[in-house]
C-alpha cells in the first residue's frame, strides 16, 4: 500500500531475520520449493536484461492504467511468465482460472497504487518540525494503538517495523492550528496468500515488480488536541478532515472478513466504543493481507494472538520507511491531498 507517512517499528518478540544487500533490507531467503526470494529477484534484476525488460513492461503498463483489456492481460501474463521461470517459480499458464483471476485482481489492486507513488515522489513541500526526534517518539508512544496479529502469522510475516513523525499545527502543506499530528506506518515483513504457495510466490513476485519490496505497510495519522492533549480522531491512507472520536479505516477494515479473504473496506468507528479504559485504542489483523478490526474475526488455529506491546519506535516517516526497504524509486517528499 503506498501512501503518505510511515512508523517502523522495531518490533522486541519474536525478532524477525532478514538479510542486507547492497543497502536494501530483504526478508531472509526462501527455504521451500516454489517459494519467492527478494534477492534471486533484486540479482536477475541487475544482471538480466531480458527479466529487467519484463519488469518494466508490467511497470508501464501497470502506470498508466488501473485495469487492463485483453491485450494488456496477455503483454503482463508473458512477461510474468518470463519473470516466474526465470525463478524457477510455477508459471501462470499452469494456474487455473480461479487463480489467474485473484493473480489478476491483485496486480490490478496495485496497479491503482503506482499513480500514488509518482505523485508522492515530486512533491516538494516541507513539514513543520519542532521537537527533536526524541521528544517526537516519546510524543507518538503515548497515543500509538496496539495492534494484535494472530500468533500463527507472525512468523515470517511479523510486524517488524513502526516510524513515527510528529507533526505541530501543520502537515505537508495543510494547516491545523491547534493540533498536533502524529505520522506511523506499520511494516510488516511478508503478507502469504494463504494455502496456496505458487500463487504466493507470484503474488510476491507482483508487489517486487510494482512497489519493490515485499514487505506491506499500513500508514495511519493520530490528530491530537493540543489543548487538552486528548486524541482527536485517526485516520488511514485517505485523509479525513476533523472527525472528532473516530477512527477512520480507508482502504484497509476488514469487516467480518476471516484469514482467506482480502477485500479492502472502508469504515468509520467510534474508537471509545472499544476503548473506554485506556488512552491506547486497539486493532485486529483479521486477513493475510493485514486488514484490520476493532474485533477479531476468526477462530480455530487463527484465534490465538500476539500483541504487540513492546517495541521500539524509530523516527521517519513514510518517505524514511518506503526508502529504506524498497529499491525501484527515491522518494523525497510526501503529498496529502486533504488535512488529515
């Protein structure tokens, strides 16, 4: 998902490996048949021009249009297929037509996001920051949302990172006398499609040919009342403007979605429904993809969570995350198209 701010959270229990190239931090390599390695990716990238050439024909493609005719469809599945046996990975053509359609939803999901990123990365406008980098953490610590992960899932696809950024009366050209606005973007290290390892391994292989990184990222803004100190309202992706007490899930509730399902819905929650005890609001992974709930949804194996409580916050923002742990763009700024 890629959109403004970004916390990485460097998550205490369980620690999630990974390995560094060249600068860039991929996850740790793949260990089973038909499953995707970031780094075989990131060197046939680098070396081969012809796997180079299928990249940008799904990139250009995929830039310019949000869904594809038929003669689109076939130019992407070629050059996936191109890509996939390259890899040593399970090609389309062996896919059924089940699997062809949610590969196809998919690359479709996140073609829709590559406008975001060519807009975001021409912005030029400068945040207002006034505390220090420490103050901000400490700042953000106080109204971060804990966020709860089914146990099972975190291994291997844990939320490994969090960035925070703080914000005081003004954000990327919007000003809100009277507020401060903290900025957190969740990473988390995989997202697997679950039963199903050769459309994971392509669906791994779409978001490196379109966001270049594996890893998934969530960005929300907590606006706090400078007054009072209370939380205001919090909001994903899409900015809502000044809704006081709500949460507002853009693009990323899960609804009564359970773990196989992965359509993104958007919502508006009271956060002291299920929050009246405490200053910290809390969230479900309720789906592979990482929607989120104020309750969780599934049950059996799925039921059982892990709550992440301890971890240590590091400041950046969206642009700071997106740097760190992708390798086709350079972003400098970052653009919101309304006040948060």
């Amino acid at each position: 998902m890629v959109k403004q701010g970004a916390w990485e959270k460097l998550i205490l229990a369980p620690m999630i490996m990974v390995i560094i190239l060249n600068g860039l931090m991929l996850p740790i390599e793949a260990s089973k048949p038909n499953e995707f390695s970031a780094t075989k990716f990131y060197e046939l990238y680098g070396k081969d021009l012809e796997f180079k050439d299928a990249v940008e024909k799904i990139r250009s493609i995929a830039a310019a249009k949000d869904s594809f005719i038929d003669k689109d469809w076939m130019l992407i599945q070629t050059s996936f297929n191109h890509i996939l046996q390259k890899m040593g990975l399970v090609t389309l053509d062996k896919f059924d037509e089940k699997q062809l359609l949610e590969f196809k939803k998919e690359i479709e999901y996140m073609a829709s996001n590559i406008k975001l990123i060519e807009l975001e990365k021409n912005y030029t406008e400068t945040p207002s920051l006034l505390m220090t980098p420490q103050q901000e953490i400490a700042y953000a610590t106080t109204y971060a949302p804990i966020v709860k992960q089914p146990q099972f899932d975190t291994v291997g696809n844990g939320l490994t990172n969090v960035s925070v950024d703080v914000f005081e009366q003004s954000i990327y050209g919007y000003s809100m006398p009277g507020y401060n606005i903290i900025e957190i973007s969740l990473v988390w290290n995989d997202e697997d499609y679950p039963n199903n390892p050769p459309l994971d391994a392509a669906y791994d292989a779409v978001r490196q040919v379109l966001y270049g990184r594996l890893q998934d990222i969530e960005t929300y803004f907590i606006v706090i009342d400078r007054t009072s100190g209370f939380f205001y309202h919090l909001s994903f992706r899409k900015i809502a403007a000044y809704r006081p007490g709500l949460i507002d899930f853009d693009g990323c509730y899960s609804s009564t979605q359970t773990w196989t399902q992965s359509n993104h819905y958007e919502a508006l929650k009271d956060r002291y429904l299920w929050d009246k005890t405490s200053e910290h609001a809390w969230m479900y992974v309720n789906t592979w993809n990482h929607m989120l709930e104020k309750d969780q949804n599934n049950a059996g194996t799925h039921r059982s969570y892990q709550t992440w409580t301890e971890f240590t916050l590091q400041h950046g923002n969206r642009i700071t995350t997106e740097n760190t742990i992708q390798w086709l763009y350079d972003y400098t700024n970052e653009a919101l198209y309304q006040a948060p």
